[in-house]
C-alpha cells in the first residue's frame, strides 16, 4: 500500500484483527497487517504501526531520521496524581541507553560497554549454573510431579544475576520484581490514572535505590558493574551520577525482565514442538541455534518505538515530522519475505540469528550475550535433569497485556514422578 494512510477515516478505523496490548496470541494479526496494510495508523495509541522486516530494520538503521527519544515515553500519559507522587519523590530517572541519541548516547554507551565483556560473564556462569540447578532439584523434589517454568526457575534466575552483576541486594528480588513490574505498567501498559498511583510509589522507590547504588559505589570498592562505572568515571571518563544511576535503572530492569521472559518462552515454545525438544535434549550443543530461533519465532519484546525528525516515508506510506512509530518486531521476524515457513520453529534454520528482537543499528541490545547465556544455561540444565518434561495440557498458558512485552504469566510443566 502506498497511499497516506492518515487519510484512513478516524471515524471507521480498520485494524486488521489487531490489538496493541493483547500479547495472547498476535501473530494472525500480523500476518493481516504485513498482507494488507504494512505501515498503518493506529488511532488507539497514537502510532504508525509498521510490521515487514525491511522496514522495520531500515527505520532501526537510520537513527537520523528515526530518533529513539520516545522509546521509553509512557504510552498513556500520567494522571496528576501519580505525576504529583512522582516529583514529590524526587523521580528523574532517564533511559539508560535505549532512549538516548547521539552524541550523548554514543559517549553514555562507550563507557557502559567497558563494563559488559565476555570475561564478567564468563565470572558468573558457575553461579548461574549452581543457582538453576538448585531451583530445579528444589522443583524435582516437591510430592507431586507438576511445576511452573516461571515461578520456579525463570523469576529467580536473571534477577539474582543481575543484582549480582550491579552489586545490589540479591535478598530482594521480590522488590526489584515489584518495582521492575510497576515500570513495565507505567511505560507500556494502558492504565487508568487511579491505576497508576501504587506504580508511581514504587517508581520513586525504584529510582531512589539506584541513586543509592552510586553513592555507595563512591563510598566503598565494589567489584561490580556500579563501581566500574564509578571508577571509569574517576578515570575520566565522561559520565555523570546521574547517567550512572540511569543505566542502572535500565539494566535492573531490561538485565531480567526480559531474560525472565526469554528462559519462560524458550521452554514454553520448546516443550510445545516435541520433535525440536527432542533434538536439543539428544544434542545439547544445539540450544544456542535453538535461542535464536525462538527469539525470532517468540521474542520477549514485540514492539519498540521511534519518532520521526523530519518529514518522510515508510514502505512507500508518507509519515509526517513528529509522528511516532512502534516497529513490530515481532511482526518482522516472522516476514516471508525474510524467513521460509516463518510461522515454523526450525531449531536448525540457517539464518536464525538475523532476528530482530534485539533490535539493530547503534541501539542494539548491550546484554544480549548475558541474556543468551542464561537461557543456554536454563535449557541445558532442564534438558539434563528432566528430559521428560511437557506442558501441561490441562492448563493454558496466557500473556500479561502490555504494548512491547510478550510475557507468559506462568508456564506449568509436568514429568514422571521418580520413584
């Protein structure tokens, strides 16, 4: 289609079977969309949804055009109480990186990747390992044969690591969750002012305990992520408190909520093509090739948004300055055009790794490589302790609602009981 599609009346919108937050099951819609209205005007949240693979890659490339700015703008704006909670709180927290433009992001990011390396990975797989299996063993020996892949292994795990990583209290992963699923709500969910009060508090908290995390990193040596970036600052490098606490309060969140959601849906989609679980329980070394594909097939974030600068166009569809996007990727990673049988998992699909659910261009996710380490870990460790797992089928599996989030409320999974 090549038409303006503002010109599609307000009054008879035509939305192809989609709905921006529903997460249960968006892939049919998409599908519609890529056929017939490939860059379309969501009257709803206020965007240009755009869904094919070489649009949505070529927007993500030009960062010129496409700023990133909006990137983590509330999707409904604040009521005047949370906003009035919020300032009362002293809450001013920015993105760490995903919403920042050059020059400021490139020079933010340049130090934080000092402080993201294979080594600091390398560090921490013992524990992570140690960590599932002792979730897993602790699962195993419950009476009754059933568990949850997210309650029971995917919450604890990404959390624990990334307080580890930033040097805050692994004690608290129930309160980082609390916070972390108020900033989820706050951002890109779709709630009513009232709705937003309790979110706002813990927003506040939230970003008072990161501020807190850099003041006690220039108090005390830390051999953590927070101290790096203390130390590189004392260095020279040019990065501010406030930037530092910023990142952290990214990394507190897109460190686990993600990974959470990425552990929960490789064993979710997995287990649910018995054949491709089969393969990895059989060849392990294939669970890295298995991660990338079901980062195409079911990606933890569907959706991300951009504004435009100037004036110009998407897949022949004009787009005025100041217009905001939302980039399906989700949409994108399952685009013929791109991928054969895309609507197929294919563990061996050759060219998997060209999945844009970590985005693409300057922005490209800096913790992808912790994140797939830990799924790797996750599956492997699964695949060894209980070969025998499955879904199970008395229960169905459902998706909290948000706009970029595609996250399983819970996964629950049976085996033979052992004698």
């Amino acid at each position: 289609m090549t038409a303006n599609l503002t010109a599609v009346p307000r009054s008879c919108p035509v939305h192809h079977g989609y709905e921006p937050f529903d997460q249960n099951d968006p892939f049919p819609a998409y599908a519609a969309l890529r056929s017939e209205e490939p860059v379309m005007f969501d009257e709803r949240i206020g965007c240009w949804v755009v869904t094919r693979y070489d649009d949505v890659k070529a927007v993500f490339e030009d960062w010129k055009t496409f700023s990133s700015e909006n990137a983590q703008a509330p999707v409904r704006e604040r009521g005047p109480e949370a906003t009035q909670i919020m300032l009362d709180g002293g809450f001013t927290a920015y993105s760490g990186l995903s919403a920042r433009v050059p020059p400021e992001h490139t020079r933010i990011r340049k130090v934080a990747a000092k402080a993201f390396t294979p080594r600091r990975y390398k560090a921490l797989e013992p524990s992570i390992r140690q960590h599932v299996v002792t979730l897993l063993e602790r699962m195993l020996a419950r009476p009754k044969a059933t568990g949850d892949f997210v309650r029971d292994l995917a919450y604890d795990v990404p959390t624990v690591t990334i307080l580890t990583l930033i040097g805050a209290d692994t004690g608290k992963v129930d309160t980082f969750k609390r916070w972390s699923d108020s900033r989820a709500a706050m951002t890109w969910g779709d709630l009513s002012d009232q709705e937003q009060v309790p979110h706002a508090h813990n927003l506040v908290d939230y970003w008072q305990e990161c501020l807190r995390l850099v003041a006690d990193a220039h108090e005390h040596e830390r051999g953590s992520l927070v101290g790096d970036l203390v130390r590189a600052q004392a260095a020279g490098d040019e990065i501010t408190d406030h930037e530092i606490a910023s990142v952290v309060y990214s990394l507190l969140f897109a460190g686990h909520e993600t990974t959470t959601t990425l552990i929960s849906n490789a064993l979710r989609v997995l287990l649910s093509h018995r054949d491709q679980w089969r393969r990895v329980v059989d060849r392990p070394s294939l669970i890295p090739a298995a991660i990338d594909e079901v980062l195409r097939h079911s990606g933890s974030i569907v959706a991300w948004r951009r504004r435009a600068l100037v004036d110009t166009r998407i897949g022949g569809v004009d787009i005025p300055k100041g217009a905001d996007i939302l980039l399906v990727m989700g949409s994108a990673n399952r685009d013929a055009a791109k991928f054969d049988d895309p609507e197929a998992l294919d563990i061996a699909r050759p060219n998997a790794r060209e999945h844009l659910s970590f985005g693409f261009g300057i922005h490209y996710c800096l913790g992808n490589m912790l994140a797939k380490l830990q799924a790797r870990i996750a599956i492997e460790e699964v695949a060894r302790l209980i070969p025998d797992v499955r879904l199970r089928e008395d229960e169905q599996i459902v998706f909290g609602p948000n706009l970029s989030f595609r996250s399983p409320i819970s996964v629950p999974v049976e085996w033979e009981a052992r004698a």
